[in-house]
C-alpha cells in the first residue's frame, strides 16, 4: 500500500481539511505554583471561543472553553483549581505564621512563662522562619495579649483562642502531609512540656490546635503521650 493510502492517510487529510480552532483571550494573571513545573511562575487565566475550520479558516462558533490558566514559563494548561494551592511564598509565610500562633497559645495556656518555655517557644518559632524572635518578643506578647480584656485569651473555656488557631491552621492543613500536621502539633508539645507536665489548659490548647490540623482524637492523645517520653 502507497504512503497515506490507508485508513491513517486518510484520517490525516481530513485532519487537514476539517478542524477545531481555540482562540484563547487573558482575562487576568498572577502568580501560581506550577505543577509542570515545580515552582512558582507567573500565569494567565484565558478563556477561549472554539470555532470549526476548513482548510485552517474559522467558519462556525463551536462555544465557548476554559476558562484555563497557562504558566507563563512552560506554557502548559492546567484547570483553575490549581490556583487553590498556595505558592511557595506563601506558604512558608502561613507556616511561620501558624508555628508563631501554636507557640503563643501554648505560652497564655500556661499562665506565667517559665524561662525555659519561653526558650523552646523561640526555639521552635526561629526554625520556622522568624529568624530574629527571641524570649523577650514572645513574652512581651504573651503579657499583652493577657493585659487585653478584649483578646480571646481572657475569655473562658478558650472558645475564642479555638477560633484564633482555626483561622492560623485550617487553610495550613490542606496543604501539609499528616507527618506535617504532627510535627506541628508536637511542637506545640515541646514548649509545654518545658518547664514540666501538661496543664489541663495546655492540653486543651493542644487538643484544639490537633482538631484545626485534622488530626484524630485518639492519634493526638498518642502523640502528646509519645512526646512526654524521652527519646
């Protein structure tokens, strides 16, 4: 059989003859995390009108496709929920910020912060990224946070200090593997247990900073008990 005789040949020409055009238009860009690529990289979200073609001419509205975003850097399409991850930027930033928040809270469960919290507390916040936090900073916060009436601190059975870490750690832990979510949870462990055993106030403290992480009730009480013991 001649070349472009057979049934491929002929599903080629009319490829050539008869088509689909996408004509894409950017209706907004930014900055995403690619997953072709591995990184964060600029983007567009386009919308296309796609149109029949013959012979590589436009003649007939097929309706509308997309709405897509494209990497500015590989170019690939990906649909719009890629942009429900956070960058790398901004993730970090969250992480620092919800390590600094379990810290805090662990510190005003506590009452009155012992040296030796106060230097596992800012311990545990500099090797998240606040790289100049020192004792000082945490318990000057600590004192304010106490001293206002109106801050969540203050009130009883901790309902508003649920809501402080659910707003640090619940768009956090979509994003963490579970082995992400402990390790967060255990640090809060490590400034508690600092200057001694638990208090009901820091259990509590950290049974809900568990629960924002979506860590299981039985899978908490198992890490809190792992890290009371000596390694």
């Amino acid at each position: 059989m001649l070349p472009g005789r057979g049934r491929n040949g002929r599903a080629a020409r009319r490829a050539r003859i008869l088509g689909t055009r996408t004509a894409w238009s950017a209706v907004g860009d930014g900055e995403f995390f690619c997953p072709g690529c591995g990184g964060d990289r600029n983007y567009q979200r386009l919308t296309g009108r796609r149109r029949f073609t013959v012979l590589g001419v436009p003649v007939l509205p097929r309706g509308e496709s997309g709405p897509v975003v494209e990497c500015a850097a590989c170019h690939r399409h990906f649909g719009t929920d890629v942009l429900d991850h956070p960058t790398t930027t901004r993730f970090s930033a969250m992480l620092r910020d919800a390590v600094h928040t379990v810290a805090l809270a662990v510190l005003a469960a506590g009452g009155t912060c012992s040296r030796t919290s106060l230097e596992a507390a800012a311990t545990e916040v500099r090797a998240a990224g606040f790289d100049d936090c020192t004792e000082d900073q945490l318990s000057a916060l600590v004192d304010a946070l106490a001293a206002d009436t109106g801050r969540v601190y203050g009130e009883p059975y901790g309902a508003g200090l649920a809501i402080e870490l659910h707003e640090a750690l619940d768009p956090l832990a979509p994003h963490l593997a579970a082995s992400g979510r402990e390790a967060i949870l255990l640090q809060g462990a490590r400034i508690a247990l600092a200057d001694g055993p638990y208090t009901p106030a820091e259990r509590d403290v950290l049974s809900t900073v568990g629960a924002a992480l979506t860590i299981r009730g039985d899978d908490v009480s198992r890490l809190l008990a792992a890290a009371r013991t000596p390694s």
